[in-house]
C-alpha cells in the first residue's frame, strides 16, 4: 500500500497566484481529509468528505479556499489567489467513514507564498 | 475553552527519564482518543489509542478519565528516538452522523544524552 500520497511536497509561489495541492487517498478509504499546520494554530481541520462528498467545510478559512473531489482517488484543494499568510504545511489524510481507528496522513505539502 | 488543551511544552529530560503529558477535551460526547506522534517536518502518525480502562504499549502508558474529560499519556526510560511532538487527539460526532478527529497543539519532547 503506498499510502496518502500528496503532490508537490514543497511550493512556493507569489502572492495572487493559484496554488492546486493534490492528494490520492488510500484505495478504499472513503473519508478524506484536508488539514492546515501552522506553527500559531496547530492542526485545523480544512474541509472533509464522505463518498466524495463534502461533509464540513466550517474550517475554510475563506472563498479563496476551494476543495473537490472528483472520484474516489483524487482531491485537489486550491487558493486563488493566494496570500503570504497561507504559507504552511497542508496536510491530506484519509480513514473509513466512521472509523475509530484514526486517519492516516500523507506527506504534506509545504507552501510558502512570497 | 478550546476543543482538546494541552501541556504547552516544550520538555526536555534526560534519557531514562519518565514524562508525562496532560491533555483535556471540552466534548463531553467525544468517543475515542488516540495519541499521535509527529516528527520534526513529518506527518503525524497514530501512536496509540486510549481505552476507557487505560493501555499500555511497552513503555507508553494511556490513561482516560471520562468524568473529568481527561487524557494522559506516560513514557518510562524515554530514549532520544522518543524526541517528537505528542499530540492529543479527539474523535467526536461534527453533527449528523459525521464524525471527525480534533487536534490538540502539541507538545514537543527532547530526549537528551
């Protein structure tokens, strides 16, 4: 199993441009979700979905923010346009709908917008 | 008062020392805990869960006090390979039948020689 897998690992780009962050979840997992790290907030969580769809977006910081996922193996979370204070490490995860056996976590991709 | 607190940190023990992390949770509803480890620039990883009768992992020792909504988390003879984030995790119903996990901040551990 190759796990979450999260793409780029690292970005930096200019302020006012779109960032696509994209994950592949787990083949079978059907939750999957999106998660913020800053060093101020700790861990948030972004958005999440069920069977591709999405459940809770409360923790969208703002429009800027977008998420989909299109099938079950593919979620992409997008800023347009971005801001120097978006510069943190998101992070995908995935589980089983309900599960309590705790997600598992890609990689992370780490942003830094100048 | 925030969803799940924590020991602020950082600590910092000698090897063969025992530490001890404090986390409490504000979901009285809240189902299941789990501790997860994070490694300097890494993703989080699941450490261990925690059982309302309380577990043990070798050296690792949870504790849950529902009444009191508390969570512990106990490392005996600590090795510098323990040196990591520990955070509190907390998984409760986000309304409906949704259920996601909740975050405490962390506490950074050193272990040193």
């Amino acid at each position: 199993d190759a796990g979450v897998i999260q793409s780029p690992r690292h970005e930096v780009t200019e302020m006012g441009q779109e960032v696509t962050l994209r994950c592949k979840p787990i083949s079978g997992h059907n939750s999957l979700f999106w998660y913020r790290q800053t060093m101020m907030r700790g861990l948030e969580l972004l958005i999440y979905f069920n069977n591709n769809v999405p459940i809770d977006d409360s923790g969208m910081p703002e429009d800027r923010f977008s998420a989909k996922m299109p099938n079950a193996s593919f979620s992409t979370l997008k800023i347009q346009p971005s801001e120097p204070r978006d510069s943190a490490v998101y992070f995908c995860a995935s589980s089983f709908i309900g599960s309590n056996y705790g997600y598992t976590f890609g990689s992370g991709t780490r942003l830094t917008v100048v | 008062r925030k969803e799940v607190e924590q020991d602020p940190g950082p600590f910092n023990v000698p090897e063969g020392a025992t530490v001890a992390f404090n986390c409490t949770y504000s979901n009285s509803a809240s189902q299941s805990f789990f501790w997860y480890r994070q490694d300097c620039r890494k993703e989080p990883k699941l450490l261990m869960s925690v059982y309302s009768s309380g577990n043990e992992d070798g050296r690792f020792t949870a504790q849950l006090n529902r009444a009191s909504q508390y969570i512990s988390l106990l490392i005996r003879d600590s090795k510098l390979s323990d040196s990591a984030t520990y955070l509190c995790v907390v998984f409760a119903n986000s309304g409906g039948s949704n259920y996601k996990l909740t975050f405490g901040k962390g506490t950074l551990l050193t272990v040193n020689p």
